[in-house]
C-alpha cells in the first residue's frame, strides 16, 4: 500500500492520488472542505464530486453517474 501525503490549509486538505483519475488513469487531485469532496486530474482536466469513504486505511473514490439516458 502506498503512503499517500496529506497537504492542510485551514479547514480543507488535499490529497493526490497517482492513477485516481476515473477516465484517464492519471494523477487525481482530491480537495476535502465542509461542502464535500472535489476532484481534478492533473493530466486531462476533468472535473468532478466525488463520493469519497474512508475503509480501513484506504480511501475509495467513487465517480456517480453524470447523466442518465
């Protein structure tokens, strides 16, 4: 398991997670606040609100559907 580093500023912290992104499989950037989770890839720009659990020493990051048909 990777030891992931924690970046704190005020009432948010951030994480990067290396192969998070959902389409990509690049870095994704995580920001944790009052109002949720937000999360950015590093390597394409996508954009998206992450439904983030922490279990047992890991953090699962799950992506919800974006729209229905």
């Amino acid at each position: 398991m990777e030891e992931l580093i924690v970046k704190k500023d005020g009432d948010s912290a951030e994480v990067e997670l290396p192969t998070g992104c959902a389409l990509c499989g690049g870095p994704l950037a995580v920001r944790f606040s009052s109002s949720g989770a937000y999360s950015v890839c590093v390597s394409c720009r996508w954009i998206a609100r992450p439904s983030v659990a922490f279990r047992g020493g890991a953090i699962n990051v799950v992506f919800g559907p974006t729209a229905l048909a």
